[in-house]
C-alpha cells in the first residue's frame, strides 16, 4: 500500500500544471521514486510532458515496471540536461519493465541499459527531435551486456550511431517496431540468439546491421535470424561522428553483415536502397587497423534467402563511399540487390554465403581481396543452405 500510495502522490503532484512540468521538486520525486523502488514495485508517470535536468538511474532493482500513459502522452524531455549522459539509464538489474512513454533530447543514450537479466522495452519512442545531426546521442534504445532482452513496439528517431542497438547480449528480440532518421536503423552486434523480425528500418543510412567487431568483452555473436521485415530507402546521408565504425556505412544499405557467423535473412521486402540492399562483408572492408588476435573478421554461414527485392526508380549508388562509387563505376544506376566482398577466412575455405530464392535480385561478388578485379557475378558458388534458425513463438 505504501509504494502504490507514493505512486499516486507522484502522478497528482506532476499533473497539477499541464503541459510542460519543469519544477525542480518534481525532478526530485521523480529521482527519489527510481533511487527507493523495492522490487515488484511499479513506478507509475503521468501523462504530461516532464523536463529533466538529469539522467533518472535505476539501479540494482528486480522486477520494477516504469509505466507511462502512453507514447507521446507522458513524454520525459532532456533538452537542458546538465548532468549525466545518457536520459534513463538501468543497471545492475533483472526482470525490468518499461513501457508506454516517449523519451527526448538527452545530450548522450536516450535509454541505457546494462548487465539487466530480463530486460522488456514495450510501446516506447526515442528520439532527437529536429533534423539528423551528429550531435545527436549515439543510441536511441541501448541495451548492452544483457540476457533476455525484449523490445516491442518501440520507435527510434535520430540516433548518430543506432536507434535500435542491442550489443554483446543474448536472447534478444526485436519486433513490430519502427527505426527511420538514424545512421543505423537497428544494430545487432557480437550478439547471440538474436531475432529481428516485423519491423521497418526505413530512411536510416543502413537499415539493419549485424556486426561482430573486435575488441570487445563478448567476441563473437552468431545465431541471428532477421526475418519478415520492412526495410526501405535507407538512402540518409551518414551523419556518424568521424571515428565510429557507422561511419563507414555508405548511405543506400538496406542489410549488412559485417563478420558475423550464423546469420539468416530471410522473407524480408527489401526495397529503393539505392548503394548496397544486402550486403555481406567482412571487417576489412572498413579498412581500420586490427589488432584483436581473438577476433575473426569474417562472415561465416550467411544465408540470404526467399527476400524480395525491388527498385522504383533508378538512384546510382553514393559516390561517398569507396564500395559505392565501385559500384557506380561497374554498374551505373543498377548495382547489385546483394554485394558480397569475397573475403574468405584462408583457414575456413569453405562457402560462407548461400543464396536461395530472392525475388529479382541481382548478385555480385566484388573481389576485395584481389583490388576490386575480376568481378563476378556468378551465383552457381553460392548455390546452397545452411540450416534454418528457430523461428520466435
């Protein structure tokens, strides 16, 4: 009774000036409510529009649910954020629960969470408001080191690396949500047991992306299925601070695989991404010096299959980028629905890409590891299958 009475005296006491609710005492309840939850408690935000000077912190708690009154009904403004980083930020924690607001303009993450066993992010929106910068916070929704992580219904706005990250986790699903104005629409990276399927990454830089990188605690991700999806004119210009790996990304990708080891695409419309709809590479491509020694920079069981391509207008591909303006060069306004950099583990010579059944696709092989010669668009090499990953129930 004691925790839902406080509930109530927060949701009276920020609702009492409509509008924008900026008092500093405000804050302060709303601070001392997270710092205080017990477990099982339910932190209950009003509908309004609540500014924040601070990142609000939820640490060491079990199965706490933060509720608002809805997307765009209870919004968490960060716009004169002086201190912290990220907007609401979850640690040390398990079976989490947060749904049903609108997060805004903090000054790094809009949401970050980390070492959260049991992690549920449902009917959330996360966004930069304005035009795309690189002064934008890196990610939009961040999950990072976590286990069970659910994100559902959720939009992602503006992000200057991803709007949807989910990194060096396991068992993650990402579905029915909404990613467009990112550098990257949605990022899966040195993640394992991943499924991303019903969602649209539209008008991103890059739509959806599976990385492995190096140097990193979790080495290698693998067992990602990206499935059913909408991914669509992902053709915005990059806007990724100079030094981070998206920044490599060359505007028009729909899908990229960067190094990672089983991973499915299949079933997805794939459509007007006007550089590279699918592309399958491995970390030399970004041509950034590697010095991981546990680390493997290349793709391995890719299986790219039964997708459906298409192009409503022909967009040569972007000259901003070195893959691109090849692209341009050997296929003018027409560059191939799947490009593959061909750089192949010498110690693993077997097929790492199989191709099955992508409706009006094209294919090309670009030869990186040769200096971009002998181009082959050849798709009888790659004419195979790998096993089906689990669908989600």
């Amino acid at each position: 009774m004691r925790h839902f009475r406080n509930a109530v005296l927060l949701c009276f006491s920020l609702s009492v000036a409509p509008g924008v609710v900026a008092q500093p005492e405000v804050e302060r309840q709303l601070q001392t409510r997270f710092i205080l939850a017990e477990d099982g408690d339910t932190i209950e935000l009003p509908a309004g529009r609540i500014e924040l000077t601070n990142t609000l912190w939820l640490d060491g708690k079990r199965g706490v649910t933060v509720r608002g009154a809805g997307i765009d009904r209870t919004v968490l403004s960060f716009r004169g954020q002086k201190q912290g980083a990220e907007g609401l930020k979850i640690t040390h924690a398990s079976d989490i629960l947060l749904e049903g607001f609108t997060l805004e303009n903090s000054r790094g993450d809009l949401l970050k969470a980390q070492q959260v066993g049991g992690l549920t992010l449902r009917d959330l929106k996360a966004q930069w408001t304005g035009k795309p910068r690189k002064s934008n916070g890196s990610y939009a929704l961040y999950p990072v080191q976590c286990q069970r992580v659910r994100i559902e219904r959720c939009t992602a706005i503006g992000a200057s690396d991803a709007g949807i990250y989910v990194g060096q986790s396991d068992s993650v699903w990402v579905t029915d949500c909404l990613a467009y104005h990112n550098v990257a629409g949605i990022e899966i990276e040195n993640t394992t047991h991943a499924w991303v399927w019903n969602n649209t990454a539209r008008d991103n830089t890059g739509g959806i992306l599976v990385f492995d990188l190096p140097d990193l605690p979790k080495k290698q991700g693998g067992r990602v299925l990206v499935w059913k999806n909408q991914v669509l004119h992902n053709n915005h210009k990059n806007f990724a601070p100079k030094g981070n790996i998206v920044a490599k990304v060359p505007p028009g990708t729909g899908i990229m695989v960067l190094a990672a080891r089983q991973v499915e695409i299949a079933e997805n419309t794939i459509s007007d991404n006007r550089t590279a709809p699918t592309a399958i590479v491995s970390y030399y491509i970004a041509q950034i010096p590697l010095q991981d020694q546990a680390y493997s920079p290349y793709p391995a069981d890719v299986y790219v299959h039964d997708n459906a391509y298409s192009s409503t207008r022909k967009c040569r591909p972007t000259w901003r980028h070195r893959l691109g303006f090849l692209l341009w060069l050997k296929f003018g306004r027409r560059p191939p629905s799947i490009v593959y950099d061909g750089i192949t583990d010498p110690d693993a010579p077997d097929v790492c890409l199989c191709l099955r059944r992508n409706a009006n696709a094209s294919f090309a092989n670009v030869n990186a590891a040769q200096g971009f010669k002998k181009i082959t668009t050849d798709t009888a090499p790659h004419d195979c299958s790998f096993p089906l990953l689990p669908r989600p129930k």
